[in-house]
C-alpha cells in the first residue's frame, strides 16, 4: 500500500488540486440549497436553474462589457453583477410569488411547484440564449496559467482554476459563518431555522427572513454558476446536471449544515478527481457512494441533528 | 316488443350502413391524393442535445417551406409535426403511435438518439408506416434485423469513426499512444469499440493510455485534462459532441493539450462555430458525412451554396450537420414520393409501394448522391480534414480533405461491424484516396 503511494505521489498531487477546485464549484451550489433548506424547510429544485441562469446572466454581461471593449478585468465584476441580479430580483420574485404560498404544505406539493418552477426557467434560458453552446472566458484568460512541476515535466493549470475558484469559495465558507454566527440579522436567521414559531412569537419577522434567506441563497447558487461560467459551455441542460450533486451533497452534509457541506463537496471533489486517475469507470457514482456510506453510519448526514418529532 | 325490436334492427342497420359508407369513403380517400402531406418528426427541442434537434428543426421548416412554395410534394403541401424526443424512449413511442394513429401523418422522420431510433424502427415494421432515420448513428439498427418501413439516409457510426482513424493513419502513422475521453453513454462506448477494433488490426502495438468516459452533459473536465496532460498521448480521441466537446476544448486549449497531442474529433463540426479561435489548428476534424460548408468540390454548388446562404439568412448561424442530415431526408422523400407516383401511373403511393420506393432509392444532395442498400442504410461519403483557419471563416474549417468513399468504409450488408472491422488488413490502407483539391 505505502509501495503505491510513493509510486502515484505525484499524480495524488495532481488529483489534490483538481479536487480542490472540483469541491469549490460543487460548494458554491450546494451551500445555497443548503441555506434555503435550513430556513424555508423547501427542497427547491430550482435552484440547478438559478445556478444556470447565473452562468448565463455572467456571460452575457461579460460579453457586453467585451464588445465595449472594457478591460478584460471587467469579466469579474461581470460575474458579481450577475450574482447579485438574480439574488435581488429573481429570488425575491419567485419567494413572493410562489413558495410563500406553499410554506407548511405537504412535500410533495413543494417538490411539484418547484419542479415546475424548474421546467419554466429551463424554457425561460432556452427563450433567451437559445440552443446553441454559449461561452465567455474572458476572466478565465485574464489569469493564463501556472505551470505545475511534475517530475521533470510541468502541467499547466489556469490560475483562475487553482486560485479564484477556491478563493472564493472559502471566503464565502467563513463569510458565511461569521454573517450567521456574528451578525444581528444573522443570528436572526439561525433562530428562525432552529424553531420559526418561538422566533416570531418573539417579535422576529419570519417572513421578512425567508424572502432575505431565499434571496440570498438563489444569489449563491447564481454565483455558482457565474464562478463556472468562464470555465464551461453553457448549454440547455446544465441546471438539471447541476442540481442532482448539489442534492447528494446536501443530503450528505445534513439539512442546513454550511459546514457540512463544505467538507462533504471537499469528499467528493477529491474523490472524483481521484477516481478520474485511478479508477475512471466509478467517477460518475463516488458522490453517491459517499453519500450511502456516510448515510448508512449516520442517517441525520455528517453534519445533521437528530430532531425529536413534533406531535 | 316487436316494435323495439324493429326499431333496434333498423337502427344497427341504419348504423351500419352508415359505418360501410363512411369506411368506403375513407378507404377510397386513401388512394386518392391527401389534401396535405403530414410528417412526423421527432428530433430534441430541449435539453442538451437540442444544440443539434433545434437547428434541425429549423432546417426542415426552412425547406419544407420552400417545398411547399414550389408546389409540395406530388402536388401536395407538407405539414411538419414535430415532436420532442428529450423526455425518453417510453414517451417517444407514445408519440410514434400518436402521431400516426391520431395525426394520421403519412411517414415520420426519427430521431438524433439512437436510442430513439432503436426503439421506433420495430415500430414502423409494427404499423407498417415508413419511417426515415434522420440523423442517428447506431449500426445496431440495419445489422441485427430487417426493417423493411425504416431507411436511414445518412451514414452511420461504422463509416463515421473508420474514415477518421485512416485519416489519422494516413497523416500521422508513426503515433505509439492514444488516449480516449468519450461521454458515458451508447454513442461514447459503441465508437470507442469500432474505434478499437479497427486500431488493433491496422495499426497493431498502439497502447491505450487512458480510457476516460466522463458523465454525459458533464460541465467540467479539468481533471481529466490534467491526466491527459500528464500522460502525453500522441493522439487524443474524442467522439464527444455539443456542450461536452466545447467544454472539453476550451479547457484543453487553455492548458495548452493542443499543443502536446494530436486530437482526433470526429463529430465536432457543430461546435467549431462556438470554439471560433479558441480551437487550434493541426487537428483532425469530421462531419459525420461529406456535407462540409466548405467542401471544396460540392456535386451541386450553387444548391449548397442556397442553402447555407438561406439559413444564415433566416436564422444567422451556419448550418451544421444536422441540418444537412435533415436536407438529406426531405431529398429523398421528395426522390421517393416522385419514384413511388411514377410507377403508380400518377397515383398516390400507399404505405407499402412508398416503402419500396425508399428501398434502392439514390437521391441528390448538394454535396453528392446518396444510394440506400437493400438493408435500408444509406451509402454517405465521409469527408475528414485538419483544422485550419482562412479568411473565409470565423472558425475553424478542414484543409487537406480526404473524401472517402462510402462503400469502402461502410460495413457489407449482412455482416456485423465489429466482426467486419476486426478482419480487416493492414493492406486495407492503400485504399485511402488522396487529399481532393480545394
């Protein structure tokens, strides 16, 4: 065993770093269902296409700026401002208009009104981009490439890839952390998490906090997608790709966990660019296979709480 | 009580008199001309593969107009129905049997997915209605049963992935190595396996670096582009195509892989106009068939020339592959609704005498003439070149082409392609024609 590590030190190195910006992208989606679970208590299946839309949003503005012929430094603040346009306007949109009516219902109603939600945008992006692959890789290009020594060759990365993609991950991890742990508003959201009831019989405005929560994860999901943007071809589709890991991810970490979901996406970052080397044929099913495995020892998820049944 | 039973038998007479009249009527309708010729068409309208389904569907709107502004076919306007094929086979069936138990189309053209296409060929033998293979590329269809209402009219994966590895043999036989990177579906694993099993008998000894079959729709492919780069394959083949290939490309062009292996893409064409510059040159391309908007010696060139021009027009993008497969299915049933009306004397073919003017059929194309053998498969001649950038285009298009002729790289009637490609011999090289000009 020890024989084969020495022999693949070095393509364990490479894996390491793919995994970690592998775990960056599949964090910065499925921290936002995570957050959006914890406080609304709604598995929305939307959110793959608030991270598509926010791919889109990303590019299309980055392409405008491009034809202005802005800087290309400009390509990141493009990537903000679509962020931040779909958490202020489509979030609280779609909280106002539709989930606030479903608060409370049965499951499957939630699942239905959210799937539905998710085949009307799918459309919506169809409508507006079309078919055809669509890409903007100005921020990408901006950075070029750090060459990686490996052995006596090198292999180049994109400093975009092993820096702002990671970078921007953890900032959020710890932003997010210090926001809910160290802020008024904060701490206002975990106790409307930790029981909505007892937080509006103490005067807290649940609903206000619900469209703030909302609204702010759909703008993490967004810039899920603004972040990969630069690195993928946006086609029709990627929203559903998106959404099933960000669910075994979700699943994995338990309900509502932040961090949680950082380590699970790190597990399976890491573990599908390890598979990519050693084991190709079962890259597509190691989230799921650390996703029954963690389930099966601790069913609450990694991060989960055990919660007694309300009668 | 007699009363009402008389009443009752002049009632079931009366019904069915009326029935007998209305069945004559339809029956004789049916062999007269239609007011309208209805088409069934099942291509993707959304997900993934609607990067190709949508431009397709753009394609047989643009020209069934045309059609129908010259008069229809047979005298007759044409009606596309289109149908979605992305939710899946269960539902595609249904629609096959909607559309013609309920539409009451006259022929249908199905699908991009060979999965769809397996599943609607037992169809058509079922209700007896003749059923074009538009654009899918299995050889499984025409070699493990008889069709005799379905008829491809294009070229199929056999032809399609062996042009590609002479080509390569041809312009770079002295490569050790290869590495392959193919979506995690029917179409990535069955080309790999023709791929296979043509590499070890033409070229014995090559050694398969990695065998990489990424998530179908996958959206990033960093880390194996860190193993390819690591592994240094001579040749990377990749049969991927849409989204997956532009993804793919973009992040090998930006880690430099262009520049230490040689890819091999067969079905690229539709993304280069994406790629534009981002895609290097040095490289080997296909179209799956001969239908380049670039071919140097198109068999009618101011036909190409109308249709690429038109379809800018109408929807400013190039038309890519799939709507050259949809042109070729239109042409051929305008050449078999001509055929089948011709030897009826000037009546309207039935099911069956339009079947049997499919079978044998050779129509034009712009590019060239396609035959359809007695299986049903159609004979397209593959054109593969090097990427290369002119003045012409924002993108890039092939240089250096090599057109091969269908039969030679096509699988004899009756045998199996893997069994055919595994028997064939080194010698089989000298077959490969030379580059045509232009």
């Amino acid at each position: 065993m020890a024989d084969w590590f020495t022999d693949n030190s070095l393509l364990l190195g490479l894996a390491l770093l793919d995994g970690l910006a592998n775990a960056a992208l599949i964090f910065m989606v499925a921290v936002g269902l995570n957050l959006v679970f914890g406080v609304l208590r709604i598995v929305n299946v939307a959110h793959g296409s608030l991270f598509a839309i926010g791919a889109y949003a990303a590019a299309s503005i980055g392409m405008f700026f491009a034809a202005r012929g802005l800087p290309p430094w400009m390509g990141y603040v493009a990537l903000v401002l679509a962020a931040v346009a779909i958490g202020a306007v489509l979030g609280p949109l779609i909280e106002r208009l539709l989930l606030r009516r479903i608060y409370g219902h049965e499951d499957v109603l939630q699942l239905l009104v959210t799937f539905a939600l998710f085949m009307i945008l799918e459309d919506v992006q169809k409508l507006v981009w079309g078919v055809q692959p669509v890409s903007q890789d100005a921020p990408l290009k901006f950075l070029g490439t750090v060459d990686i020594p490996f052995g006596e060759d090198v292999i180049p990365f994109t400093a975009y890839q092993l820096f702002v993609i990671p970078g921007v991950a953890v900032v959020t991890l710890l932003g997010l952390a210090w926001f809910l742990r160290r802020t008024l508003t904060g701490r206002v959201i975990v106790a409307v998490t930790t029981d909505k009831e007892a937080a509006t019989a103490m005067g807290i405005d649940a609903a206000r906090i619900t469209l703030l929560t909302f609204s702010f994860g759909a703008g993490l999901a967004a810039l899920g997608g603004a972040l990969a943007s630069p690195t993928l071809a946006l086609v029709p589709g990627i929203g559903a790709q998106t959404i099933v890991l960000s669910f075994a991810v979700v699943a994995t970490a338990g309900l509502g966990q932040i961090e949680g979901a950082a380590l699970t996406a790190l597990l399976i970052g890491l573990g599908r660019s390890i598979a990519v080397y050693f084991a190709p044929e079962f890259e597509v099913v190691v989230p799921y296979l650390i996703m029954v495995a963690v389930l099966l020892v601790r069913p609450q998820g990694l991060f989960g709480v055990i919660e007694t049944r309300r009668v | 009580m007699t009363d009402a039973v008389t009443r009752r038998a002049a009632m079931l007479g009366a019904g069915a008199t009326a029935g007998s009249l209305l069945f004559a009527g339809s029956g004789a309708k049916a062999q007269g001309k239609p007011s309208e010729l209805r088409v069934g068409i099942t291509t993707f309208l959304s997900g993934s593969a609607s990067v190709f389904g949508v431009p397709a569907k753009q394609a047989a709107e643009l020209l069934f107009e045309e059609v129908n502004k010259a008069g229809g076919i047979g005298g007759v306007p044409v009606r596309p129905i289109f149908v979605d094929e992305a939710p899946g086979t269960d539902h595609l069936v249904g629609e096959f049997r909607r559309l013609v138990q309920n539409e009451g189309v006259q022929l249908i053209f199905a699908s991009i997915s060979s999965g769809s296409c397996l599943a609607c060929t037992p169809l058509s033998d079922e209700m007896k209605k003749t059923t074009v293979l538009w654009d899918c590329g299995t050889q499984r269809i025409f070699e493990e049963g008889q069709h005799p209402y379905a008829f491809r009219t294009q070229g199929y994966g056999t032809p399609e992935v062996l042009a590609p590895l002479l080509y390569l043999l041809k312009h770079k036989p002295d490569f050790r190595t290869l590495a392959v990177i193919n979506q995690d579906y029917a179409w990535g694993r069955d080309s790999w396996e023709l791929w296979k099993s043509a590499m070890d008998v033409l070229k014995p000894g090559v050694r398969v670096v990695a065998e990489m079959f990424p998530r179908f729709g996958a959206t990033d492919y960093s880390t194996e582009v860190t193993r390819l780069l690591a592994a240094r394959p001579d040749v990377i083949l990749s049969t991927s195509w849409g989204g997956d290939l532009v993804t793919l490309l973009r992040q090998a062009a930006e880690r430099r892989l262009f520049d230490r292996s040689t890819f091999v893409l067969p079905v690229c064409e539709p993304s280069l106009p994406t790629l534009g510059r981002t895609m290097a040159a040095g490289h080997i391309i296909g179209t799956r068939g001969d239908h380049w908007n670039n071919h140097p010696s198109p068999k009618d060139p101011a036909r190409l020339k109308r249709f690429v021009d038109a379809y800018r027009a109408k929807y400013n993008d190039y038309p890519i592959y799939p709507c050259h497969h949809m042109a070729q299915a239109i042409s051929a049933t305008q050449a078999a609704y001509a055929k089948a009306i011709a030897a009826k004397g000037g009546g309207w073919p039935n099911d069956a005498e339009l079947a049997a003017a499919f079978r044998g059929l050779t129509f034009d194309t712009p590019t060239s003439s396609i035959t359809l053998r007695e299986d049903g498969q159609g004979l397209e001649d593959q054109i593969v070149g090097i990427s290369s950038f002119n003045a012409q285009y924002p993108f890039a298009v092939p240089k250096d082409m090599i057109l091969f002729p269908a039969a030679m790289v096509s699988t004899p009637v009756g045998r199996k392609s893997v069994d055919w490609l595994k028997s064939l011999t080194p010698d089989f090289l000298n077959q490969i024609p030379a580059p045509i000009a232009g």
